[in-house]
C-alpha cells in the first residue's frame, strides 16, 4: 500500500484507507476497505466508527451491510474531503491503479477505473 500524509495526520493506515476510499468511490463499507488496502477489518470498523460519530460520516443500512458515506451536513466532512481529494491528487496513476483496481460496479470493456476530472 502507498503511504501518504493522511496515515501521518491520522495515525494508522485505517483512515488512510478509509478517506481515500470514501473519496474514490463515494460510498463505502468496511469489509471491501478492508479488501481493498490489505488492512484489518477490525481496525476498519474501529476507524469507521469514529468518524461517524465525529459527525464526519454518515450511515445506512443495505441489508446486513452498513454502507457509508460522507455527511452532506457537516463543514468538518467537507473540509476533510477537500484535504483528501489533494492527497488523492498527488497519487501517482499506477497507485490509483493499484488501490482501487476491483470494480465495484459493472463498466464498459477497456474503461479506465481511475475517475477523469
């Protein structure tokens, strides 16, 4: 896994995970977190958990899934992913490559997974 400056400002790769994650795909769950970035489940849920009730992040559930999202309701979501998307910027194409590699929803034969601005 790439290293950034959020696992710094954060303290673990966890949130790392989880806001560039939540930033690539705009809602997530923990398990496909987990997945995705080779980092314990438990530490997922942990860090997910505290963003929620941060007031960061938002909850529903599909099913038996708990899927999150950023919360449209606070300043503090926003500027947390504002600060993620700059970060997300300054990753090179192969890590984004690397990190969001499984497709989540069915795409076009060929399409790129990384997301044109």
């Amino acid at each position: 896994m790439v290293s950034t400056a959020l696992q710094d400002l954060f303290g673990g790769k966890a949130a790392e995970a989880v806001l560039l994650s939540l930033f690539h795909h705009g809602e997530t769950y923990g398990r496909a977190v987990a997945r995705d970035f080779a980092v314990s489940l438990d530490a997922v849920q942990r860090q997910l958990d505290r963003f929620e009730r941060s007031g960061t992040l938002v909850c529903k559930s599909q099913g038996r899934t708990l899927v999150y999202s950023w919360n449209p309701k606070s300043r503090l979501a926003a500027r947390l992913r504002d600060l993620t998307g700059v970060v997300y910027d300054g990753l090179e194409p192969e890590a984004k490559e690397q990190l969001f590699a499984e497709r989540r929803q069915p795409r076009a034969k060929d399409k790129p997974v990384i997301r044109k601005q």
